[in-house]
C-alpha cells in the first residue's frame, strides 16, 4: 500500500539583507541586528565608502556568491551630517536610505528619549553619553548593558523615529531596516 506525502507548507523565503554604511558603529550595530535577529545580512562598510553609487551597489552584488534567485534588499546607512551624502544616497533609487541626520547616535538616543531640536553630532554623542549606562560609549562598541536597552527598546526607537521629519535634523531612518527584519525573524 502507497503511503500518502504531505504537502510541503510553502516556506517563506528570507531575503538577503545587504546594508552599506559608512563607519565602524554602523557595522557594529548592524552586526547586532544580524545576531538577534538570526537573518541572513552582510554589512559593507569602507570599501565603497563615501563614493556610493548605484554602480558600486550593483558591482558588489554582482561580485558576491548570492545566487540570480535570492531575495536581496540592499539598505544606505550613513550619517546625513557629510556633505554631499544625501544626494549620493538619492541616486541610489534601488536602495532604501537608512540613514540618520546628523548620525546614527541619535538613533540610539531615541532608544533612551525624546529628541526634536536639531543637534550636532557632538551635542548628540555628548548627551548619549549623560544617559545611565552609556556614559562610556566609544564608537563601534556597546557593552552589553546597551546591547539590551538598543534590542529592548528598538520599537519604542522606531515609534520616535517615525514622528520625526524625514532628513530634516534630527531624523533616522533606521527604522525601515528594524521593520523590515521584524517581519522576517524567525
């Protein structure tokens, strides 16, 4: 007697998650995404640098081993306070900016409180700093006190974010890349 198979569930595919950035932090936090998250993402940082383009986006893709048929969502996190970074980020139309204004330090700002006045990068990381359990942060390490507040408090971050103005100082967008890797985590 033939035994009967089961149809296969339909599996969702996760997609390959490709975040160019330009510093150390950025790849430090990415990379903590990446392992709370447990989803497929590959930070590129430095090697494109400030020269982003939609031709070095499509280069390094096609240099990588990802295959014609995986799912690839490609994200710009930059810190809007460089001159000249908005308008190569706007050029790159395929990609969804992620980008903070004046720098990524306010996201993690937002993760702690209310920020609606402009601010510098300095005054930024200045009152990072004057928050409990950040006031040794050095940039591209978090200990593991502020690992918990960012993975915590990542919702509340992106809530914030969203009520801001987008590029206008302050605003982050980082939030695009958090809801779009809640909707894959597993």
């Amino acid at each position: 007697m033939k035994r009967k198979r089961n149809p296969c569930t339909e599996r969702k595919m996760k997609p390959v998650f490709l975040v160019f950035c330009e510093g150390e932090t950025e790849e430090a936090y990415v990379n903590f995404l990446r392992q709370q998250y447990r989803l497929p993402v590959k930070v590129i940082s430095h090697i494109t640098g400030l020269n982003i383009s939609p031709k070095s986006i499509k280069k390094y893709i096609k240099s990588t081993q990802l295959d014609r048929h995986d799912v690839i969502s490609t994200f710009m996190m930059y810190d809007l306070d460089i001159e000249g970074i908005s308008d190569r980020i706007a050029a790159c139309k395929e990609s969804v900016n992620i980008s903070s204004n004046p720098c990524i330090e306010l996201w993690f700002l937002l993760h702690n409180v209310d920020q609606f006045a402009e601010i510098s990068t300095a005054n930024c990381i200045s009152k990072l700093q004057k928050i409990a359990h950040w006031e040794n942060y050095k940039k591209g390490i978090f200990s593991n006190r502020q690992k918990q507040i960012l993975w915590e408090n990542r919702m509340t971050a992106s809530r914030k974010a969203k009520s801001l103005p987008e590029s206008a100082n302050p605003s982050s967008a980082v939030y695009r890349l958090i809801d779009a890797m809640e909707k894959f985590k597993g």
